[in-house]
C-alpha cells in the first residue's frame, strides 16, 4: 500500500510539473518580441533643429497662495510655448514653491488626466506636488500637449492624436517635447543643471524615461507605471489597445512609427547616460506595460551607462501604487536633495544590495510566484523547486526604499526538460500501478485548454481578466463577495488534479469528482465572461467581446473523458 501511495504520489507531480511548464513553453516570451527600430538621425533633425529654449516666451499668468499642511505654498501658473514655430500653442504648467531652495521636480501626468492628479488625494494616496513643495523643492507639475489648459496644433485634444494608426507624432512632437520645454522653463526660473529630477505617471513615467534620457540637465528620472518597447506592449496587447490601430501588425512600417514614440528610441539615442539615475517603479500585471518591457528598457539603461534601479510590485496593476512607492521616491528625493544623483544612487544601491539569493527567492522566501510570464497570477511562493524554477518570481521587499531585481526566470530549455521529466514520471508511475496512458493524457489535455483562454482572452488583449477586474473596479465582492484572486488561482491550479482523480477513480466516486471538475472549470472562465461583458460596456475604447466562449471547453473534455471511460478506452 505505501509503495502504490508513493507512484500516486509520483503521478500527482509529473502531472503538476508537466503542466506547469507546457504552460511556460506556451506562453510569450521577451526572447520573441521585435526590437525597437531606432529613429533615423533625420527624423532627430526634424524635431531637435532649434534650440530646446529658443522662443520660450515665458509668461506669469497668476499667482495665489494656498496652505499645506500648516505650510503656505505659492502656486504661479506659467505659459510657454510648444515649440518655435507653434509661438500660438501654449503648455500651462503650474510652479508650487514653499520657499525651499532644493531641487527642481517635473511632473508629468498619465493619459488623459492633468496637472491636478498631483494637487489632489490621487492614487499615488498624497497630494505629490504640494508635498515635495513643502519638502523643499521646487515643483512644475505641467498640463501634457492636449491635455487640461494645454494646446496641440489644431486645437485638438489627446483622444483625437493617441487614437490613430500612428500616434507617434502625439508622444514625440507634443508630449515629450512639452516636458522638455518644461525643464528649459525650470532653467528660466532658476534650475541649476543637474539639480532636475523628473517624476511621472503612465504616459508621464513614457515621458519621464525619455526626457530623463535626453536631456543632459536631467539627472534623475522617477518613471511609474510605464517602460520603453513599445513592440514588448504591441505583442501583449497592452499598451497598443489604447493607441495605435488595434488591427495592425508587427510588420515593419509599423513597428518604425510605433518607435518614434518609444523611450527605448530615446535613451539608445542619448550620446551617454553616465552620472543620471533612474528608479523605475513598476507592476508586475500592468495592463498595459509587460514585464519584458521593463527588462528590455533597464537593459538600455544599463548598456547606456545609468544607475538603474526597479521596485517591482507583484500582484499589483497599472492602477494601484505598490507597498512603500512614494515613501521610497519621497526618500530618494530627499537623498537627491542633500548630495545630487550619486548621493540617491548610494542609497538605492545600499538596499539593492540587501536581495536574498536566487535560492532563496525559489525556495519561496520573501517571494512571490507565477508559472510563466504571461500565465497564472502570481501567488505566495511555495518551495515546489521543480515547478518554480520554470516560472517566474518576483522578490517582495518593503522598507523605507524599496528595490527589487527583475523576476528571475529560467530559460525555456529547463521548461522543455522539467516537462518531458514530469511527462516521464507520471508514465511511468502510471504503468507501474497497471494503467493505460489514458490517465496522463486527459489531465494534461485539460490542463492546456484550461489555461489558454487566460493567455488569448480577449483577442490582442492578452492579460488576465484578474488584471482587468481591478482595472475597471469590478470588484471580487460585487460578483462573488470572496477574494477573486485566491479563488481563481486554487481553481486553476486544481482543476487538472480533479480530473486526474475522476479519471483514476471508480463508481460514483469518479461521477462525483467529473462534477467537481466541471464547477471548478467554469466558474473562472463564466467569471472572465461576465466581467468582459461588462468591461465592454465602461470601456473608453472597443473591447473584442465577441471571442470564442472558450469556458466551455474544459467541460467537453471532461465530457469526452468520461465517454472513453465508459467504453474501455481509459
């Protein structure tokens, strides 16, 4: 009986890691995404022939004076020009001064919203630019190209720029351009060079990157939320849902234009990068910037010569800041402020230091864990080595900096072999206790047409409808009123295992456990329906919600199961 419980036992874990690691051999990976074309030199020539200051026009609009936390803070609300040649296209930018003589902080917006995501209890759970003015430094939080008060040529407004087949030109002729207009408005105002820090949100983390990398007077770049390769986003259906055509393709033309707006362009195109500092706060289930994104542009960073340096929030979205964010960039400031980008880079260096080992990390210390980069959702490590060594994990770290690595992924060769070993294992388990093959084929067949639809849902889209509940404010306790993270993940991980023990068992015990299986499989997949229906109806842009109801494949193959089972088969 002990030795029939151990080959069970064997069988149970052949399964697991075989379908663990058929879901990393299936999923993307950042090895298969293009690259970012580099903008030819013409096309820096077009947009960088004047003078980044020429014809600034700067202009004092008002000034009032509102208090802060027992602090008085001056606010002046400046104008300046987009460009030379557009001398009728004003940015509105706002400066928050409480009389300190620290550094200078640009602040940049996400898509859509305005300098008042900074003056208000937003996301970030701190009024940011009246915080850093009582701080001591100096703030210019500005209204992006059309976005707020400010201008693009033709009086459009963004959604008439981004939602196009080449929304390049909005990021790099309007966008990037106010903000480095921005930091030529802080030099007018007293910027020291060097003394300039750069901080935003989404398309403002885009732009942060950008202009962190060109500008020389620049020399600490806080980007939120946001990665260069655009390409990375494009493949995962990120980014690309909410501007581009979300027909396009990866062929060439497009992957050029895409590129004029990618900060991966900018910061290869950045002569050097030596002495700037980069802190990249960033979520491990964005929904529109992918993790490979992430790698590939602290990558280009590196390569390029900058102190680069990431806190990774697992299980976190676009929309939700991570443990410790604005303590940490608020303590990176200050360390900015006392002795310029090296003194902030010793600091994040210091706690970068201080990462448990690889060993640890799978072990499940101190880590978090998903099966492959675009599978499941990350869940509290577990010390399975054979399973987590194919996936990928992700340090949790808190404190007063947070810095992480990059998720620690093992090649897709190690997925290839841990999957022929599990395939091995349960085979041969299975013919030691007398069984045909049967019972190792059907779970593992379940197993990949269970887990597809989180990888293809909806059409380009290709993120977990668990990223999306969130996203969209589709709360777990409006539908279930229980965790739908944790439920969801138990299911997932579980249903295969169910069936495997319906296939394997007799009488009414094996009927009873099919019926488990098909509850188990559809109560996911029907929860992934409904939310997309209803993501659809808040949408602002069009969400495929016609794709195949995938949801009720798990229950044909359990279905299909059960007929072989009755005649013989299995």
């Amino acid at each position: 009986m002990e030795r029939r419980v151990k080959l069970i036992a064997l069988y149970v874990i052949g399964i697991l890691v075989a379908s663990a690691n058929l879901a990393v051999l299936t999923s993307y990976s950042h090895n298969a995404y293009p690259q970012t074309l580099k903008p030819l030199r013409a096309d820096f020539e077009k947009l960088w022939g004047y003078n980044w200051s020429a014809d600034l026009n700067l202009n004092l609009m008002e000034r009032r004076s509102t208090t802060y936390r027992g602090v008085s803070v001056e606010v002046s609300h400046y104008t300046f020009t987009l460009r030379p040649d557009l001398p009728a296209c004003r940015i509105h930018a706002w400066l928050y001064d409480a009389g300190g003589n620290g550094p200078w902080v640009i602040l940049v917006h996400g898509l859509g919203g305005s300098h008042l995501f900074f003056d208000r209890e937003s996301e970030l759970g701190v009024r940011l630019a009246p915080e850093l003015a009582v701080r001591g430094f100096k703030v210019l939080a500005i209204d992006a190209a059309g976005h707020g008060e400010s201008c693009i040529p033709g009086g459009e407004e963004w959604r008439d720029k981004a939602f196009t087949n080449n929304p390049s030109e909005f990021f790099l002729y309007h966008v990037y351009t106010s903000a480095l207009r921005a930091v030529e408005a802080a030099k007018q105002l007293g910027a020291e060079p060097g003394r300039i820090a750069i901080m935003g949100v989404s398309m403002g983390g885009m732009t942060s990157l950008a202009v962190g990398a060109l500008h020389p007077d620049v020399s600490l770049a806080i980007p939120i939320v946001a990665s260069g390769c655009i390409p990375c986003m494009t493949a995962s259906g990120g980014l690309a849902n909410l501007v581009g055509n979300p027909e396009a393709g990866l062929d060439r033309d497009t992957v050029y234009n895409l590129s004029l707006a990618d900060p991966l362009a900018y910061i290869w195109a950045a002569p050097s990068l030596e002495g700037k500092v980069f802190y990249i706060l960033f979520s491990t289930h964005d929904e529109y910037f992918p993790v490979e994104g992430l790698e590939a542009t602290v990558k280009a960073l590196e390569e390029r010569g900058a102190d680069t340096y990431v806190a990774l929030a697992p299980n976190n979205n676009h929309y939700r800041p991570g443990k410790g964010w604005i303590d940490s960039a608020l303590r990176v400031l200050e360390e900015f402020k006392k002795g310029g980008a090296q003194a902030a880079s010793t600091l994040l260096s210091q706690n970068y230091a201080e990462r448990p080992s690889p060993l640890r990390l799978l072990a499940g210390i101190g880590a978090w864990w998903r099966p492959s980069a675009n599978g499941l959702c990350y869940a509290p490590g577990v010390p399975l080595l054979p399973l987590l060594a194919t996936g990928e994990v992700v340090e949790v770290r808190s404190g007063p900096v947070v810095t992480t690595g990059l998720p620690y992924r093992m090649p897709r060769a190690a997925a290839a072999v841990l999957l022929l070993l599990g395939l091995a294992a349960a085979y041969y388990s299975s013919r030691r206790l007398g069984w045909t093959p049967g019972p190792v084929i059907a779970p593992m067949t379940a197993s990949l047409v269970y887990v597809l639809p989180y990888w293809i849902w909806p059409g380009r889209f290709t993120l977990q409808f668990l990223d999306v509940l969130e996203r969209y404010g589709v709360t777990p306790g409006m539908i279930l009123g229980f965790p739908t993270v944790l439920l969801a993940t138990a299911l997932i991980l579980a249903a295969p295992l169910i069936l495997a023990a319906a296939v394997l068992s007799r009488g009414r015990k094996s009927g009873a456990l099919y019926a488990v299986y098909v509850v188990a499989a559809l109560i996911p997949l029907l929860l992934m329906r409904l939310t997309l229906f209803i993501i659809a109806d808040k949408a602002p842009f069009e969400v495929p919600a016609t794709t195949a109801p995938l949801e009720a494949l798990p229950p044909l193959i359990a279905v299909a199961t059960w007929m072989l089972r009755r005649r013989g088969l299995i």
